[in-house]
C-alpha cells in the first residue's frame, strides 16, 4: 500500500490515482537493470582466437596480449619452453606451421654442414624460444583473418573451419619421443664403442731369437 500525498488515503501499490481523491500518486522508478561488466583488456575476437589456438590458449592468448591484438601489432620479448626443449621443427608441426617446421628441419642441418660446428643446433633451439611466441601470434592473426572474411554470415561453420584449421596434431608427440629414444640409444651405442677411428696401441716387435754361431 501506497499513501496518497494529499489525502492521506491508502492506494494499492500499482495504482497511479488516488481512488479517493484523483490525486496523481508518485511512480517509483524501476530498478536499473545492471549491464554486464567488460572487461577492458577483451579483445571482441578472443573467443574466436581461443577456438584457434586450442590447448593451453589462456598461456598463449596472455603472451599475444603483449604483442597487441588490435590492428597495431608490436613486438614484444617472451619465450616459449615447448619449442626450445622440444624439437624445434616438431613444435611447429604440432602447431601446424608447416612453412617454419621446414625451415627448422633443414636449417640446422644446413648449418651445421656448413661450419662443421654441431652447437649450431643449440643457437636455433635458442631462436625457437625467443621467436616462436610471435611466429605464432602471426600465424594465428592471418588464419583467423581470413577465416573470418571467408566466412562471415555461417557462425557454425566458422566455428568449424577455425578448429580444423587450428588446433594441434597430436601424433606429432610420439614421433618426438620416437626421435629422443632414436638419439637416446644412438648416444649409448657411441659410448659403448668407444671413440670413432680411435688408434689401437701398436704391437710390440716380436723378440728376436738367439742363433749359436756356426
């Protein structure tokens, strides 16, 4: 119940005139509805780059942050453990990168040729971790683009074309565990063998036998 504001008299709640006195009766205003809060550091596109990326996307989406989802990209210095203890060239294969799996397939490979030096592979595995971060970011920016000027008006099947071209391949895993047990015995046969082309230790002359003279 609601009172009248000149006569005093009780009106029911929804009422908007005193039944009494025809007074307009005072209209409580309706509760706001809350707007839901947006969180500043959203990007609109986010759902669409976790959907690329797949596993671990918080991880990956909290570094590409740093290099700017927006239309100004910008460099920023992070690393990625994966692709520096792991084989290279198998971390963008799992990431299907295949254009820089080739390049860290065969660049070692070429280099250590080259210079006869084999840490070079290390100084690549050092370049993976610094790079592979933005390489990825990159990758992603131009997937996702053009998935999404390719497919505008289908919402489900951009869904679907955004995991089939993203994601990971997980059988690239045990080809890697395949390679470490490969190099694991390859390192073990080595120690057993020994050194390669290692020098025996030459015979000694035999003893010559004493002949009585005649």
């Amino acid at each position: 119940m609601k009172p009248c504001a000149q006569c005093q008299q009780q009106n029911q709640d929804d009422a908007k005139f005193c039944h009494q006195c025809g007074n307009t009766l005072a209209v409580e205003p309706e509760t706001p509805i809350a707007s839901p809060i947006i969180d500043s550091d959203t990007h609109p596109d986010e759902h669409l780059w976790r959907q690329f990326v797949g596993p671990h996307a918080d991880r990956y989406l909290k570094h590409f942050k740093k290099f700017g989802l927006g239309d100004k990209p910008k460099f920023a210095l992070t690393w990625n453990w994966p692709a520096f203890l792991y084989v290279s060239f198998l971390w963008f294969l799992y990431r299907k990168m295949y254009v820089y799996a080739a390049v860290y397939a065969l660049g070692p490979m070429i280099s250590t040729y080259l210079t006869g030096d084999m840490t070079v592979g290390l100084i690549w595995s050092i370049m993976a971790g610094t790079t592979a971060n933005y390489v990825y970011y990159w990758h992603c920016r131009e997937k996702i683009g053009e998935i999404k000027t390719n497919i505008r008006t289908d919402p489900a099947k951009q869904d679907e074309v955004l995991k089939e071209s993203g994601g990971v391949q997980s059988y690239v895993i045990w080809i890697g565990v395949a390679l470490y047990i490969l190099f694991a015995a390859t390192m073990l046969k080595m120690l057993q063998d020994g050194p390669p082309g290692g020098e025996q230790s030459p015979e000694k002359p035999a003893k010559p036998t004493a002949t009585s003279s005649v």
